[in-house]
C-alpha cells in the first residue's frame, strides 16, 4: 500500500482517522475510540490533536471516528506493541513524514508553465524587448545590439534590466530560462 493512502490532508492539517488506525493495527474500532476517549492528556492536546468526525458504515449510518495528527497518532500508538503495531507505526510516520514533504516542495512543473505563460506575454507585448532578447541571445553586445536596434545602450540596459527580472539570463549559451535566479 502507498505510504499516501495512509494519511491525508483535512483543511490544512495532515490526518490519520481512527478507522484506519483500528484496520492497521488489527484492533476493534470500538477499542480505538475507547483509547481516546480514555487518553491521560490535557484537554488542549485533545482538542488539538484528536477531531471529533463520522464515517457511514455498510448499513449507510452514520458511525462516530476520530482524525487525529500525527502527534495524536504518536500519543495514542506508543502504548500499542508487537510485532504488527511496530510495522504500522514506522509505516505511518514514514507516510506522515512523505506527506508533509510533498506539501512542502514547490511544484516547480506548475511555477515554470506559470513563469514561460507571463514571459511570453510580455514579448508579445513589448516587441522591442523581443528584439533586444534575441540579439543578445544570439550573442551580441548590449553596444552591439543598441547599434543594430537604432537604440542608445542606456536604452538596451532598462530593457536588459526588466529582462533578466522576468527569470531570463542571457549567457554565454545563448537565452536561458532562470525559474529560480541562479545560474
């Protein structure tokens, strides 16, 4: 099983319910419940880590469960042994752990469609811009370029300036997309 079906994203927390705490962990989900309920910690820990929610059962009612946090899930797992609560609890904290991540790492994919989309436009909108990029993607001087454009440097310079802010480097390779400022 994926280490993400294991977890998943309630509002802007990371969840585990307690139904799948008592399918993992081989135990009545009855039970589960009953161990939180029973919990030995402040009510603040509680009502941060342990929301009160419902899931429908085969006879489409409406059974009480609970989405707990990691740190809930920790409090409430340690008391849990042997060899099968061992393996679940790794495999729940690797897939907290990997959810976690994955929320955090910029879809890099999706900021580089974004950041070529708005590029694009502002060639088509500034087709002196367009020129000067390709001039000085192919090589040429900013003096060279000013000379070839019927422009003053100061000129290429600006327009070299708004370039290289959109996330362009011109080098010695030529015109390079830059996402992230770096070379």
């Amino acid at each position: 099983m994926k280490q993400s079906n294991l977890v998943h994203l309630s509002g802007n927390r990371l969840v585990v319910t307690s139904l799948e705490i008592s399918n993992r962990f081989e135990k009545r989900h009855d039970d589960v419940l009953k161990a939180i309920k029973n919990i030995e910690c402040s009510q603040h820990f509680r009502h941060r880590n342990f929301a009160e929610s419902s899931y429908n059962n085969r006879q489409n009612k409406s059974q009480p469960m609970y989405e707990i946090t990691r740190d809930g899930f920790v409090f409430l797992c340690m008391g849990f042994t042997g060899q099968q609560a061992a393996h679940w609890k790794e495999r729940y904290i690797e897939a907290f752990n990997a959810m976690e991540q994955a929320l955090r790492a910029p879809n890099v994919d999706a900021i580089g469609n974004h950041v070529k989309a708005l590029q694009a436009e502002l060639l088509k909108n500034r087709p002196r811009m367009a020129k000067v990029l390709k001039l000085r993607g192919a090589g040429f001087s900013k003096r060279e370029t000013a000379k070839m454009l019927g422009f003053g440097e100061t000129t290429i310079r600006k327009e070299m300036a708004i370039i290289e802010k959109c996330g362009y480097h011109v080098g010695p390779v030529g015109t390079q997309l830059d996402l992230f400022g770096g070379e």
